[in-house]
C-alpha cells in the first residue's frame, strides 16, 4: 500500500534519516519504535507532505506521494493523527470534527459519520458544544482520533498517540486503535510505548539515529533481547495480545 | 429639554447636548473607520503573526481606485466604489504573494521588514503614478448632504459608515464562523500545518484572509474619502497606525477587540478636542498615550487574546 524507499530527510546540515525503507501492507498495523529524536516523526511527516525529503521514493498504491500537494495528501485517503494531539482548541469537538471532513462534500455521509466517531468515543458526544481547549488531555486525543477519522482515511498514522496521558486512558487509546483496526483501516503507529506498540502491531521496525537496525512481526520484537533491553526495561503498561 | 440640558452643561462644564450628540456622532463614524482597518491589521496578525505594515497603504491605493474611477474612466461612483473595493482586495493578494509568503518560513523580524518595504514602495509608487499633489475625492451628494435635527444639522455620512460598517463587521462574523472558508481562516490562523493535515490549501486560505482585510480597509478608506475629501500619497499612514493601534489596545488577533478600540480610539479622540479644546493640538497623540497607558498595564489588549492552554 505505502512504500518508502531509502529515505533521506535532513533537517538544516543534520541528517534526521539517512536512508530508510519502509513497507506498508493494506489491513495490517504496522509500528516504528524507537528513542526519542530516532527520527520516526520525520517518516510521518514526509509522508504528509510537512517536509521534503533530500532523496528516496515514497509511493502509495504505485503513485509518487512526493509529487502530489500537501492539502491533497488527505484526498488520497492518507491520514495523521500528530504529535501532541494539536486540535483545534478554540474550535468546538463539533467543529474539529467537521475540519477532519473539511475536503469532503457528501453532507449526508458526514453526519453519518461524525455519529460513528460519537459511538466510537461516547465522550465526544457529551462535550460536543464544548471548546476542544477545555477537554482533557485523553478527550483530547479521542478528539484528534476522530477528526483523523473523519477524512474516511484508508492509512491511519498516529504519532504518538500515548504521549503525555495516565497509563489507563493509554490502555484506552489502545483498545480504541484495535478496534479501528478491526473495522478494516491501516494503521502505521509511532510509540515510544514499545511493548504497547509491539503487542497490538503486525509489523514492527526499530528505529535509531535514522536508520532501521531492526525489522520483524510484533512478537518477534517482543521476544527480542537487544528490543527488550532498549525499549521494553521499565514499561508498566501490559496489554493482553 | 431645557431642564435635561441645563443638567448635562452642569456635568460638562458647558456644553450643550445636541453639540455632546453630534460630538458623539462624529466620533462613532471616525471609530467605525478605524475598526474596518483595524480589523484587516488584526486578521492578518492572527494568521501569520505579523503587523502588515503596509496596510494602512493598501487604504490609501483604495482612494485612488476611487477617484480613478469616477474622473478618469467616468464611473458611476457606486460602479466605480464596488471596482476599488475588489482592486483592493486584489492588491492585498498581489502583496501577499509578492512581500510575505516567500518569507513565511523565515525569521519574524525578516517579514516585519518586507512589510516596512511593502509600505514604502506602495507610498512611492502612489506619487509616482498619482502625483505628489493632494487630489480632490468625488463627492456623492446622496451621502454628504446634511440633514436637520432640531438645531443641530449632521451630515448623512456620519449615520451611513456606522451603518455600513455594522453591516460588513456582521458579514465577516458570518463568514469566519458559519461557512467552510471561515472555519479554514480560523484553523490556519490557530496552526496551519495542522490545517494543512486536515486537507486545508494553507496558501489559498492566507490569500483570502489578505483579500478580505484589505477589502474592509478599502470600504473604509472609501468613507474616509467621503468625510475627508482630500487625497494623497500618505494619507494612509496616520489613519493606518491609529487603526493599528486600535487593533492593539483591542487585543490584536481578536476581531471584537479590533471593533472595540477602533471606537474607542475614534469616540476618544473627537471627545478630547470637544472637552478640551486647548489640547486639540495633541489630537494625534491620544492615541499614542493611549497605547502606551494599555501597554503598561495590559499588554494583551482589552480583550486579550487568548492563549490555548498547553495541555
């Protein structure tokens, strides 16, 4: 579905990725764990289009992803849930909603599907009318979940979706992008949270300084001993595979 | 009447009320035309953190547009208005494009001096083309007559720009919080790679904002033409830095708070020169003291923009 090829991303004279490849397959989620500063948001974020890479291939369904415009990225069914969740905050739950379906024109379609985000996080519902900026930090996350959602995205790729909230709403998140997964939509996960990551991900890359130095399924890596000295020590999060 | 008047010249040391009245008048319609330019200073700060300081410029091109129009080209003056507004809107675009959106990505004081260059070369460019002599402003007769109340006669005008600037300050509110293209100006204006994510076109959306503040400004600057008919290459500069200073003592990167010190800095200044007329002399610099007061004591503006919690 979404191939990288020998991506190079510099960031000013600092070489952020120095040559990566990345597969994508259509159905599966697929994580990149890695320390901070490894280089994984650089992957997402050239693939939106938010920076340009110095050379290597991005192609998605055999179309070059470097050429086509950043605002159009979306039309194309690809998604990304940032970094810090960034909703809107003097935007209603409402309005943040229908900013994710902003390139859509099917009025019907959207209100079906601002119902499904609702059934999907029970919680949005009740905050509707409320400013995103007076939601909590997990509400908030729901709510840049769902506004990703809202674009019908076929790709789905969050960025550190645990970032910065309580062990029980990360559990939450996680059930959530299970369930998302189960109704049939890719999904390619950025964690710092490696063994939440690795458990619910078929496909597993660890990322350092740039470079893949590992590549294998979810368990695999679990099973890993240089993953678990690295990234797995001091995880108090334990989901049930 | 007489009793209520005899009251209010106790309380204002003589004057009387119709002459309160048309003092307040006047200075709601010198208000209205700060706020329409305030609110262009204020869109364009809030989307890319800059004071566009060719702006008060832009309302000066709009003058010549007008008068352009109507002398050369032998317009209606309607025809002629409605043509400058939309030129406006235009070179605000051009200005954009050409000054700013290359520099987007490069430091604040950069773009701040492309403004200043902005504001020179607009300045210039007018008395160049135009002439460094100031031209007369057609004069709509259906607007600047006067009407009679009581003793006191007004001119229309000073009813119309209230009016007209309600009117499009309502338009604006509209737009920025009922359709699609406001709800994309707002999400630019608060994170525009963000926006960009949704499927937002980033630079189409700045555009826009540039048209419409340029085009407030040019409906503002039209009615100042009307109520100060003369025109030159740097009339823009004094009505540009009160607007600008409006947009701050509001709280800039708020609309209300730009409507807000707009009438504020109008309704304030004309009272000064009628309560004091010995100062009237220092009419300008209400403003500036003005501004440095709400600086010291609060630097957000009166409204304050708001500063989104980091969660």
């Amino acid at each position: 579905m979404l191939k990288i090829e020998n991506l190079n991303v510099a960031y000013g004279g600092i070489e952020a990725l120095k040559g990566i490849s990345i597969e994508v397959e259509e159905g599966k989620i697929v994580t990149l764990v890695g320390a901070n500063g490894a280089g994984k948001s650089t992957v997402l974020r050239s693939i939106m289009g938010l920076v340009k890479p110095k050379t290597g291939n991005i192609t998605y369904h055999g179309k070059n992803l470097l050429a086509v415009k950043r605002h159009d990225i979306v039309k194309n069914g690809i998604t990304l849930v940032p970094e810090g969740r960034r909703v809107f905050p003097d935007m209603t739950v409402l309005e943040n909603l229908k900013l994710g379906a902003f390139t859509r024109k099917d009025q019907k379609e959207i209100k079906k599907d601002i119902d499904w985000v609702y059934t999907l996080f029970s919680r949005l519902k009740e905050r509707e009318w409320q400013l995103a900026g007076t939601l909590s930090g997990g509400e908030q996350q729901m709510l840049a979940v769902g506004r990703a959602l809202m674009s019908r995205p076929k790709l789905l790729m969050m960025d550190e979706p645990s970032l910065g909230l309580a062990p029980m709403i990360v559990k939450d998140i996680f059930n959530i992008i299970r369930e998302i997964h189960s109704q049939g939509m890719t999904i390619l996960l950025i964690e710092q949270n490696a063994n939440a990551a690795l458990h619910i991900a078929d496909v597993g890359y660890v990322i350092e300084t740039g470079l893949i130095t590992l590549k294998g399924t979810g368990k695999e890596l679990l099973a890993n001993e240089d993953v678990k000295k690295a990234y797995l020590g001091e995880s108090v999060i334990k989901l049930k595979a | 009447m007489m009793n209520l008047n005899a009251v209010f010249q106790y309380f204002t040391n003589g004057m009387d009320l119709g002459t309160f009245l048309q003092h307040l008048t006047n200075g709601i319609s010198l208000g209205s035309l700060y706020a329409l330019v305030a609110i262009g200073y204020t869109m364009v700060y809030g989307t890319l953190r800059l004071i566009n300081f060719a702006h008060g410029d832009v309302f000066m091109m709009t003058t010549y547009f007008a008068f352009y129009g109507v002398s050369t080209f032998m317009l209606p003056w309607y025809v002629s208005f409605i043509l400058a507004v939309i030129l406006t809107g235009a070179l605000g675009m051009l200005l954009e494009k050409g000054a700013y959106r290359p520099l987007r990505n490069a430091p604040k004081i950069s773009i701040m001096i492309s403004a200043i260059g902005a504001s020179f070369l607009l300045e210039n460019l007018a008395v160049v083309l135009f002439g460094g002599r100031p031209k007369a402003f057609p004069s709509v007769k259906v607007l600047t007559d006067s009407v009679q109340f009581g003793s006191v006669s007004i001119q229309k005008l000073t009813f119309v720009i209230p009016i007209v600037t309600i009117i499009f300050l309502f338009g604006l509110l509209y737009l920025l919080n009922h359709t699609k293209t406001g709800m994309a100006m707002r999400a630019v204006a608060k994170d525009y790679e963000t926006a960009g994510i949704m499927g937002v076109n980033v630079n189409l959306t700045i555009s826009q904002t540039f048209a419409i503040g340029s085009m407030l400004a040019a409906v503002g600057g039209i009615m100042w033409g009307l109520k100060f008919p003369q025109i030159a290459p740097l009339m823009g500069v004094m009505p540009g830095l009160k607007a600008f200073i409006a947009a701050v003592i509001g709280g800039i990167g708020n609309i209300k708070g730009a409507v807000i010190g707009g009438f504020i800095l109008g309704i304030g200044e004309i009272m000064i020169v009628a309560f004091l007329p010995s100062l009237s002399g220092y009419r300008d610099a209400f403003a500036f003291v003005f501004l440095i007061v709400i600086l010291l004591f609060k630097p957000t503006g009166i409204t304050g923009e708001k500063i989104a919690e980091k969660v």
